[in-house]
C-alpha cells in the first residue's frame, strides 16, 4: 500500500519510507491510500479470539501488503503482550484501561509497535544509525523511551516541557540513559512539537541524523492504536452489551481518536464518537463553528492533553474530505475545566468506587453528560492514576498505592539536558551529537 501526504504536494510513499521519514517532504501527515473493510466472518467471530488474535487482524488489514505474515505476527504479537481490559463502573458505562503496559499509559500499544516496525526496516535497509525525535507531554517520552531502549542503531531524543509533565512521568524517561537523551525545553508541548517538525524540515540536519518521528504523526504510531477499540467491542460482545457503543476520547494530538475513527471506517460497529477536551478545547470549538483556531496550550490537570495545535486535526479532516457537516455526524465533544475534572475524580471514587486519572475522568464526564438511552458507553482510561499521583491523592484524600512497574523507574537518577525553545540552539546541539 502506498501513502499519501494530507497537505498533497508530495510523492506517495511505501510504508517502510513513510515510516522512516515520519513526515512528508511537503510537512503533511502520511494517510493510506485506502483503508480495508474487514469481513463480515471477523466480526461474527471476534468474540472468541484474544487481543493478540484481533490485533493480527487488524494490522494485517494496515500492514499485510508490505511485510511478511511472520514478520507481522511477530511484531503484533511482542507488541500486545499485555491485558487491556474493559472493566464495567455503571450499569451502562465502561472503563477500557489501557494502562497495564509496561510504561502504564495507553501509548505503550503504538510506541512498541513502531519500535517493533522500525527496526524491522532499519535492518532490511542495512541502516546503522537512526535518530528518532520525539516530542511529549507527559506519556509519549516513557512509551516511545522504553519501547525503544537499547535497540541497536537507534537513538531516541525525548523533548519535554520544563515543570509540566508529572514527576513519574519525568523519571520514566529521564532515567534510562543508554540510547535515550531527554532534552528538557523552557516552554510549552507546542515548543516541542514545533522543534521536532523544525527538525525535520531542516534539509543539512536530516543529511547528517537521518531523522524519524515517534509522535503520532508517525503511521506506525497511531495506527496500531486502532487495535484496543476492535478488543473493547470483543469484550462488550462477550458481556452480551455490544449495540449501540459510543466510545469517549480524552483527546490531546488527536493520535487517539484518530486510531478509532479508522476502526470504524474498517467496519468496527460503533455508533458515535465523543472527543473530551481539557481547556485547551481548539478542536471542540472546531466542532461548534467549523473554524479550526489553534492557539498556545495553556498547562492543566490533564497535562498530557494540553495541546493547542493537534497534528492529527489533519488526517481527521482528510478522512472526511474536510466536511465539517459529516465530522459532526460522527463526533461530539465537550471542554472540562480543572475544577470539573478534579470533581469528576471525587464523585466516580465516592460513588462507584473506582479511580480515574484526570484524562480518565475527561473521559467518563463525557459519557455521564452525553450517552443517550439504550447506549453502552466506553472511555478510554488512558494511564494509571499513580502516574500523577499528588494530584489524584490531594484531589481523593487517600494515599493510591504506587505498582510496581513505576516504583522501580522512581529509583532512577535524572539525566537531561536543558535548552531554550529557539530552533537554532537546539539543531547545534544534534549537530554537535
């Protein structure tokens, strides 16, 4: 299958170039040609099979054209080595945690994936030296960090906002030394972003680091990401609750709910979409007027949502050629505050007695607000609520018990360097590497 670039003025790729590359020549984000409907014989059995089972599936729909199926299985399967379960907190609404990976946060799926896919390619060219940039607001650094530590002729740059990620989330990448660099930047996520999509702009930088992206403007990064939505439906199927699903999106860089846009597009059943955003709401306001106004992000409670110019806001609108009409069919949204987040967290753990993260409780609110009658609502519990762990303990007035996978990156030494947001300094300092 070939890729295509959203903003058009660059030749299609392979999916081992688009890969590679990150981003197109002409600053667009990489779409497949087409997308595959998958048969009717997998939905009438997805019941029965494992997440391993489904997620072959699905990436053989994506990827079965450009790689061999052991070679697919392979990755798939030491990708999706871990549960994802969907547990039930109201009569009609359920918890997808996508939080029991090895870093603990949703992007484990696509960050293991790529890592997995990359080196694939990186071997079959006879590369030896790749450079993966990476920008994060809080869990990307630690997903796309330890999915790729010590894998031979990659070395992974992680650029993080100076004081808004939360300290375990910091320690997750900061810690690991190795292949890893974590560059910490005196400025916003947008900061970072802005420098890495600089960076690959910059035709003398690319030449000497031969650059690749880890964020979800990667392919390999988001789509894979499509794989929990089919194993979400698989378990409502099971728990006889399958009609009528709408799935809620704590949505950030979009990465997310882009992933399930296209599970639907492949004929996942679901019925509608909601996208929950913190005050950093650009793309609610997309939906209430058709404008898309991007702006600086402002620092919240859900700090791994704190966008203000989605990367993904443009494979959503080239999914639906740019109508704002039919988006709106298929998405709603809402914008919480930090005071309603913070009292979403308190009413679920008081009244059903389960404990939502604050891009968690986005999540939920949104159900509780806008599930409709005869509806079985799923959001997407994006990380474990240890992750920000002095929020969640203030906010709940409890002491949450920290697991054990994060105990052990908190007895880490921090290792970063510091930089301002000017481009310029930052490409001397990869030159320089």
């Amino acid at each position: 299958m070939n890729y295509y670039s959203t903003n058009g003025k660059a030749p299609k790729a392979t999916l081992q170039e688009a890969v590679v590359k990150g981003l197109a020549p002409d600053k667009g984000l990489y779409m497949p040609e087409y997308i595959h409907m998958l048969p009717d014989s997998f939905f009438k059995n997805i019941g029965t099979l494992s997440l391993q089972e489904i997620s072959y599936e699905v990436a053989n729909a994506f990827f079965g054209e450009d790689l061999e199926k052991e070679t697919l299985k392979e990755i798939v399967y030491d990708t999706m080595n871990f549960e994802i379960p969907l547990v039930q907190v109201t009569d009609s609404i359920y918890s997808l945690e996508l939080f029991h990976g090895p870093t603990l946060a949703f992007k484990d799926v696509g960050a293991r994936f790529m890592a997995r896919l990359l080196g694939h390619f990186i071997r079959k060219q006879g590369q030896k030296d790749v450079n993966v940039l990476v920008a994060t607001s809080g869990d990307t650094g630690s997903a796309v960090a330890n999915g790729f530590l010590g894998v031979e002729g990659i070395h992974v740059y992680v650029l993080y906002p100076k004081g808004l990620v939360s300290d375990i989330q910091e320690k997750q990448f900061t810690t690991l030394g190795q292949n890893i660099t974590a560059i910490e930047i005196d400025g916003t996520f947008d900061d970072c972003q802005r420098l890495v999509k600089s960076a690959f702009m910059d035709e003398t930088l690319n030449e000497k680091m031969n650059l690749t992206s880890a964020n979800s403007i990667n392919v390999a990064r988001f789509l894979p990401q499509s794989f929990y939505y089919f194993h979400a439906y698989a378990q409502l199927v099971r728990a006889g609750k399958a009609d009528n699903m709408a799935i809620c999106v704590p949505s950030g860089n979009f990465g997310n709910i882009t992933a399930g846009l296209f599970a639907k597009k492949m004929g996942l059943p679901v019925k509608r979409f909601i996208a929950s955003n913190n005050r950093n709401d650009i793309f609610y306001k997309y939906l209430q007027s058709g404008i898309y106004s991007p702006r600086p992000s402002v620092a919240t409670l859900a700090n791994a949502m704190d966008v203000g110019d989605p990367s993904n806001f443009a494979r959503v609108i080239d999914l639906y050629q740019h109508s704002h009409k039919e988006i709106c069919k298929e998405i709603s949204g809402y914008m919480y505050t930090d005071e309603q987040i913070a009292g979403t967290m308190q009413s679920v753990f008081n009244t059903y007695g389960y404990v939502c993260d604050p891009h968690g409780a986005c999540g939920i609110q949104g159900l509780l607000d806008g599930l409709k009658k005869g509806e079985t609502g799923v959001f997407l519990e994006t990380a474990h609520p240890a992750k920000f762990k002095e929020k969640v303990d203030a906010i709940l007035g409890q002491s949450i018990e920290i697991p054990v996978k994060l105990q052990s990156f908190m007895k880490g030494t921090k290792q970063s360097v510091s930089m301002g947001k000017e481009y310029n300094d930052f490409a001397a300092f990869l030159m320089r590497e």
